[in-house]
C-alpha cells in the first residue's frame, strides 16, 4: 500500500489528486490548515486528514510525526499548497505580500520536504511531486504562443520560478528521492475564481501520473499533460 501526503488538500487540485489516488489504492494523507474543511475532505473521499499549516515549522513537523507514528514510513509527498492574488494591481504590490506567496509556495515547499525526508528515505519508490506553473516557465513566458506570455502575475510567477528550480537542486542534491515539477493547466479551482478553466479532473492527471512513476521513472523534471514542458 503506497503512504502518499498531499498539501493543500481539501479542495481543488489537491482534493482531486487525493480522490484519484485513493481510487488506485493509495492512503492518502489529507493535508489542510483547516481541521474541519480537512476531516470533511478526509470522510468524504476515503482519505486520512492530517492538519498541516506549510508556513509553519511547528505544524509541519507535527504533521510528519503523525504520519511516521502510523505508517513509519512516506512514499510519495505531493507539495501543492499553494496561495495567489493575481488581481493585485501592480502598482499595489508590497514586500509584505510578496513575503506571504512566497513563503506559502516556495518556503513551504522546504519545510514539507524537509520535514518528510526521513520518512521518504525509507521507502522503496520515494517520489516527490512539486505542484509548479507555467507562469515559473522562463520558456513559456516567453512564447507569444502560450498563454502564461500574456499573464503579468509578477510574485506568483516568481514564486513558481522558485519552485521549479528548487525542484531540479532536490533531483541534484538528494538523488534516491525521485522529484519532479509539474504544470496542471488553467483550471478551474478557487485559485483561478472558478469562472474559467479546464476541470479540476483534468488538471489532476498530470500530478496523479507523476505520483505514480516506477523505479525507473523521470527526476528533475518539468511535466504538462503533454510531456515535458521547457524551462
């Protein structure tokens, strides 16, 4: 049975990499800030919740001892919290906010990690999913034929820069731990307004398919659905 932790996972694109998961016989740990939000998400798809705050040490190691007091070990960890405020004008930009995305999407992708390194070191298969963006694509940004070319999101796309790169230093510095970034789509989630996008199934495929590699499957690398995506 493969012990997978997803962050951020009562709702959207976590929630639904949750459900796929279960349905292929993964415990799926149900990470989310919120206790209720969480236990309801957990219930509801067959998960186990754990709370779990990605900005805060403390939590996040709480989170880690749970899971390594039940299971004694995690397979696959699935970094996807993740924070947004894409209609901020760029004029009321502040370092305050800027400090707030980062350290939810960047920052707390260290902590989980290094948190859940000891329990992925005894695994047979560790895999590490990095829930990035093309807005973090310096190719794609500048490709008049791809859509993230004409979306000036100036701190989350650097923030998803940030997790693409610490994606290829984990595949480098930690090779027995398989690690990869992967772009879902323009979905439609809470994230995007839920007005616009592709659905939330669709955008999870990608994120479920590199949780599931074998052995011999890809590290330090970037994946859409359609394959690898550029730098």
């Amino acid at each position: 049975m493969t012990t997978t932790l997803i962050t951020g996972a009562n709702k959207g694109l976590g929630r639904e990499t949750a459900r796929q998961l279960i349905a292929r016989g993964h415990t799926v740990y149900i990470g989310a800030r919120s206790a209720e939000r969480g236990e309801a998400a957990a219930a509801e798809l067959g998960g186990r919740f754990v709370r779990l705050d990605v900005t805060d040490d403390a939590s996040v190691a709480a989170a880690l001892r749970v899971i390594e007091e039940r299971e004694g070990h995690l397979d696959v960890l699935v970094n996807n919290a993740g924070v947004a405020n894409p209609a901020l004008d760029v004029d009321a930009l502040t370092g305050a906010g800027a400090l707030a995305e980062f350290d939810t999407n960047a920052v707390g992708v260290i902590r989980v990690t290094q948190a859940a390194l000891p329990l992925l070191r005894r695994s047979g298969n560790p895999v590490v999913v990095n829930v990035s963006s093309g807005l973090g694509s310096f190719w794609a940004v500048t490709s008049p034929e791809r859509h993230e070319s004409r979306s000036p999101f100036v701190v989350y796309a650097a923030t998803k820069a940030a997790v693409s790169m610490l994606t290829v230093q984990y595949a480098k510095a930690v090779p027995e731990i398989k690690f990869n970034a992967v772009e879902p789509g323009y979905t439609s989630t809470d994230l995007t307004g839920n007005v616009a996008g592709q659905p939330v199934a669709e955008g999870a495929e990608v994120i479920v398919r590199l949780a599931t590699i074998g052995e011999d499957g890809p590290t330090g690398t970037f994946q859409e659905k359609t394959g690898e995506l550029p730098w």
